[in-house]
C-alpha cells in the first residue's frame, strides 16, 4: 500500500491526528510537526513549501484515503483546487502553488486514488466516478476552512476528473481551467483494437521512461527521478477512460467560467478530437493554444512556458466572469 511505504497519512500528523471522521483534513496538523519520513517524502516531492500553513490530511471514497494538501494563508481571498494528471501527483504543482500563495490566493491539492501518496491500485481505479467521487470528498473536508470563490485547474487526467465532476449537481467552482485535458488519449483508434488482445497476457505496460512531455530537461529530470511517479500504464485504467468517453456523449456541464490551455505538440492526448468536442459543450469557454507546448505546458521552459503560466496565473487568480488580459502570445 502507498500509505504504508510513506509512512501513512494518519500517522504523519502525529499526536494531532487522534481519530477524524472520514471525509475531514486529518488533524489539520501543520508539516512541521510531522515525522521526519514523510518531511523527506514531501521534500523529495518538492512540497515542503510554506510549512506553516501547510496541512496534511485524508479524505475517504469508496474505502480508499485520498492525500489532500492545502495552503491557507489567513489573507487568502480565495482558494483553487488543483488536480494532477496520470502517473503524476501534487508535487508536479510545487512551482505553481508558490506563484499562487504570492497572489494571496490558497491552494488545496489532492493526490488522485492510486497515485502519489493516496491509497489504491497503482495507476487504476474503478470507474471514472470514483475520481470525482474523491474530489467531491476534498470539498467536504474543506468546506468550512477553505475561503471562496473556489476555481478548479485539472491537468490532462485532472481535467478529465473536472469535466466528470462539472456534470454533477453542487458543481462549487466559480472558474475552471483545463490544461491540456483528456478527452480521447492519443492513438484512440489503435489502442482500442489493440487492448482486448494484450490485455489477455498482461494488466499493465511499461511507460517509456524517456519522457518528452516538456520541453524543460529540469522538469523531465525530476519527473524521471521522483519516487512518487508512475511507470506503469492499467489496461483496465485504458478501458475505463473509453467507458467513461462514451458516457459523455450526452453529458451537460455546470455554468462555470471555463478555460482551455493547450499545446501544439501534444502526443499523449488527442487534442485535435478533444478541442472542438469540448467548444460544442462548453459555450462561451475560452481556448488558448501554445504552439509549441507539449503536454505539460504549464512546466514547459522559454517564452512558451512564461506565457501559460501568465494565462494559468490570470485566469485562476481574477475574479470570476472577468477573463484575464494576457500579456504576452502564446507562440514560441
């Protein structure tokens, strides 16, 4: 299990933790206090930031405890939940909860079900509804201390887990941003003829550890030498995520303020079917594509990544229904 490798959740709030009813921040005991394991496991994963306002705690779906991390500083106007994508979790944030406690706006981050420090099969789950499920279970925890407006940014699978939580009634979020979400993942038509076969042999395939997702060779460095990352790929997550598709067809979304971020060079999902698919059902949403961005664009380097994470700054910290100015083009 992941909580028992990271010394568990539970035990990491020490004495504070006591026993919290599920569905609420376990303890709310600050990192500092915690033992030195898991101090290092969140070094390692670059979430040693702001220790003083950083909360360590669970929340529970379907009897798996999903990690949740939250900054609230006591000047926060406002709070943006953030949702990692496959194989990563919420250390890929650590750059942009620090740009977004500057603007004076909280973060809460949780480590999807079977990723990072949350409990369940690696890289799985069984169905898409336990993903917003799990996200649905972060709010509860939360309601009460996290202040509002709320905003959502999902990467990739975490926008995948936004569109599903935004067809769901008591959708609590003023504004949302996808970056580079998951519709349909690259080679759709392949893999689909492709997973009943090799699913008869196998339950999981290798990632290629050559990672390309970023320009950035520091970012992919990390993410190739993080002990939290994921390498190996479910074919039973690989048919949920079809499933889940073909439920979307008729699917209706909550009236937030919705923004597309995507990069040109994408290879991990099909954003050619997925732009215009999301443009049919998100009227008014604003896209914004970075021509030279790969999937994770808002951890891309030069004047590409400068611009995303000018428009993911903007939009996330501006009030809602007032869409941001960017400042400079997202091209090059």
């Amino acid at each position: 299990m992941r909580f028992a490798r990271a010394v568990g959740i539970c035990l990491a709030v020490a004495s504070a933790a006591l026993c919290a009813p599920p569905g609420m921040p376990l303890g709310r005991a600050p990192v500092r206090e915690v033992p030195h394991e898991l101090k290092a496991r969140l070094a390692s994963s670059h979430l040693d930031i702001a220790d003083s306002i950083h909360w360590v705690g669970t929340a529970e779906v379907d009897g798996i405890r999903v990690a949740i991390h939250s900054w609230i500083p006591s000047h926060a106007t406002a709070t943006v939940f953030l949702l990692h994508g496959y194989y990563d979790h919420s250390g890929v944030w650590e750059p942009h909860v620090r740009r977004l406690l500057a603007r004076n706006v909280a973060v809460v981050a949780m480590d999807l079900p079977g990723h990072g420090l949350s409990e369940g099969r690696p890289m799985d789950v069984d169905s898409f509804g336990v993903y917003a499920r799990a996200l649905r279970a972060v709010e509860d925890s939360l309601r009460s201390v996290a202040p509002r407006p709320w905003s959502l940014a999902g990467h990739s699978l975490g926008g995948a887990v936004a569109l599903e939580r935004a067809r769901r009634p008591d959708y609590p979020y003023a504004k949302t941003l996808l970056l580079a979400p998951m519709v349909r993942y690259a080679g759709w038509a392949w893999t689909g003829a492709a997973i009943p076969v090799v699913s008869l042999f196998k339950d999981d395939l290798a990632r290629n550890r050559k990672l390309v997702s970023s320009s950035d060779s520091s970012f992919l460095a990390r993410l190739s030498t993080d002990p939290m990352e994921g390498w190996t790929t479910s074919l039973h997550w690989l048919k949920q995520v079809r499933k889940w598709h073909g439920s979307m067809d008729e699917a209706t979304f909550a009236p937030t303020d919705w923004m597309i971020l995507q990069g040109g060079l994408d290879g991990t999902v099909d954003w050619k079917y997925g732009l215009p698919w999301l443009r049919s059902r998100l009227p008014g949403a604003k896209a914004l594509m970075a021509p030279l961005a790969r999937h994770h664009l808002h951890n891309e380097g030069g004047r590409t990544g400068i611009a995303v994470r000018q428009a993911f700054d903007d939009f996330l910290s501006s009030p809602p229904s007032q869409r941001p100015k960017i400042g400079l083009p997202l091209g090059g």
